[in-house]
C-alpha cells in the first residue's frame, strides 16, 4: 500500500502557540488602548473648545451682565451703540475700512440688543397689558434693520454715507427715549423684584446666543 506523503505546499499554518501549549491570539482590538487614547483626547480638546467658546461669550456679555436690573443693562447698550456712532460720524470719507468695521460693530450691537428686547422684554410689556408699545417699539426694530442692511452695501467714501447714519441716528435716539423715558419705567414699576430678577436672568441667557 503506497504511503501518501502531505506537501509542506499544502500544509496549513497553525497560530503560534505559547509556552503551555495554548493558541496565541491577536485581538482584533489589540490598538483598543491607543485609539481609546485619541478618543478621549478628541473628547479633550472639544470641551477645551467649548469651554473656551462660553468663556468668550460670558465675556461678550459681561458689561450687560455687571450692568444690574433689565433695565439698567439696555441703558448700557444703548450708550455703549451710540458711542460707536459717534465713532463713526467722526470718520473721513477715505477710512473706508474703519467704516465698514464700525457698521459691523454696530450690527453685532443692535442684533444682540434687539434679540434680548424682541425674545424677552416685549413678551414680558405683552403680559403686563403693554403690547401697543411692544409692538410699536417692534416695528421699528425693522426700520433700524433697514438702515444698517443699507449702511452694509452702500458705498463707504461719500458724503451720503454719514447723511444716512445720521438719519439712522436720529431714527435710534426716538426709540431709545421712548424706552428709557416711558416704557421701561413703567414694565418695570408693575413688576416685583423677584419677577424683575427673573427677566434680567432671562435677557442675559437670551444674549449669550449671539455673544
């Protein structure tokens, strides 16, 4: 009878064994530690990035924040935008890029302002039987809107320009006096102080989303 001989071509490979005589094996996880350790330093550097971004954003709101009451914080921001203005009415008609600068700063002023008042303080004037006055003080957020959408694309080197932020100006200190002088007094004099502490917390959550 002819003895079959298996070719060591054909031989299949077996896994090392070790010391005992047991199979060693590779986990397929066998980098499981190392991408675990990028893992976590992604999951790291993403809540050192978050932390860092509300810690601009406290910054951006901290002097409405410091300012005290609702009130007293808007009155902030009204003085802090129109000083800007005065900046800006103060540019020669070849400081082009500090005009546009300044019309960008004004934006980011207002729209935080205005996202405070609309989310915030109008619904709060609604409640206390005050919406003609909300919705009046609204409505004219919609013209300031319009100026600065017009300040952004016109040109930055003539005289119309300052002719229409001065517009813009005039336009603005109306509506600042009619909150400061009459419709902030009066919301704020048919509220408690817990109730007046409740909307300043509000407004100022409100205006961490565009800090």
């Amino acid at each position: 009878m002819a003895t079959t001989t298996r070719s060591s071509n054909n031989r299949t490979d077996t896994p090392p064994r070790d010391s005992q005589g047991r199979f060693k094996h590779k986990s397929a996880f066998s980098f499981g530690g190392q991408t675990g350790a990028i893992a976590a330093a992604a999951v790291a550097g993403a809540a050192v990035g978050l932390a860092a971004n509300m810690g601009r954003k406290m910054m951006m709101q901290s002097p409405t924040y410091m300012a005290g009451n609702w009130d007293d914080a808007l009155k902030a921001e009204h003085k802090a935008t129109l000083a800007l203005f005065d900046q800006l009415e103060a540019t020669a008609d070849n400081q082009t890029t500090t005009r546009s600068h300044l019309v960008m700063k004004i934006k980011y002023s207002l729209s935080k302002h205005a996202l405070q008042e609309e989310n915030v303080v109008y619904p709060a004037l609604r409640e206390a039987n005050e919406a003609h006055d909300a919705d009046d003080l609204n409505g004219e957020h919609g013209y300031i809107k319009t100026y600065i959408y017009e300040l952004e694309n016109m040109a930055k080197d003539g005289p119309e320009f300052l002719a229409r932020v001065r517009d813009f100006r005039t336009l603005l200190e109306g509506h600042i006096r009619n909150e400061e002088d009459n419709v902030f007094p009066r919301l704020r004099a048919s509220m408690s102080e817990e109730q007046n502490k409740k909307l300043t917390m509000a407004m100022n959550k409100e205006g961490l989303k565009l800090a």
